[in-house]
C-alpha cells in the first residue's frame, strides 16, 4: 500500500495491526534520513442505525431548551416503560425528573432494541400539546416505527412500545 501523502514510502500493514471495521490510511512523516514516524489516521464507518442516531443527536442539540420552549413549565417527571412487541411483560423501566434548563425541546427517547433502524419515540407534540392546555398528567402508548434491524429494512417494523406517564408542574 502506498502512502496516501504521496511521500513514496510503501507501506506493509500485518494483518494482526488492522483494526476490523475500520478503513485505516498510514504515512511516514520526516526528512530524507531520519527517522520516520508512523501515523495512523481512521476513518470509522457508520452504519445505518449509527448515521441515523448521529442526526437525531444533531437535531436536538440544535433544539432550544424546554424551559425557554414552555415558559410556564416549572417541573416535569417521567415515568417510561418499554415492553417488546406483542409482550405484556415490561422489558425495562425509567423514572426521572428533567431539569428544565438542560433537556432539549425536541423530546426523543431512543429505542431499547439495540438493532432498530430508523425508530425511537418523540413526545416533543404530546408534550407541547400538553403544555397548552395546561395539563398535570399526561400519558399514554408509542409505538416504534422503526425496522427491526438492517437486514429487515422495508420488510419487518420494530413494534416495540413505549408507555409514558408525564407529571408537569406550573
């Protein structure tokens, strides 16, 4: 493999030195006659779920604050169930309080299946809805649209479920 700096060093990478999943580029670095240095430069590659939540991660935070989006909202608890789909038995649980002044307004909640692509839960409008109206408690059931995993894209949806019981406080 030749240097990718064009430096006209060849290069020979043993295979024990590669690191799996990674698309490595090596370049020897100094003057002619002394000693070179080896510099390693990855390139990790992302895969669908991983692109997906890198975006959803950009999105909120570029969202503005939930104290600067509800003004009037002076607490707000939550209490997030996950079941599997078509399981009645609960898979994990998540009680919280949010600090107003560091939570993000786009409200998201991810997947609990470490395969889902594309999925997750966004209680930004129920919250919002929730906000208008000025209510205490609000709760109910999401459902993940996401697909199962890569090999089932446009073939097999998640289905997991999400149940969520929202106290707010004004």
């Amino acid at each position: 493999m030749g240097c990718p700096a064009n430096c006209g060093v060849t290069i020979r990478v043993r295979l024990r030195d590669r690191v799996p999943g990674r698309r490595e580029s090596r370049c020897f670095q100094g003057a002619p006659g002394e000693r070179k240095t080896l510099a390693f430069m990855y390139q990790t590659r992302l895969g669908a779920r991983a692109e997906y939540r890198q975006q959803q991660r950009q999105l909120a935070s570029d969202s503005t604050s939930l104290a600067e989006t509800f003004r009037d909202l002076k607490s707000l608890s939550l209490d997030l169930s996950y079941f599997g789909p078509h399981s009645p038995t609960r898979t994990s649980e998540i009680k919280y309080s949010v600090n107003l002044a560091h939570a993000k307004s786009l409200f998201r909640f991810e997947c609990q299946n470490t395969e889902c692509v594309g999925g997750d839960w966004d209680l930004s409008a129920e919250l919002a809805r929730a906000v208008s109206t000025r209510r205490t408690a609000l709760s109910g059931e999401m459902i993940c649209q996401g697909w199962r995993s890569k090999a089932t894209i446009d073939k097999v949806r998640c289905n997991n479920i999400l149940r969520y019981n929202l106290s707010l406080g004004y």
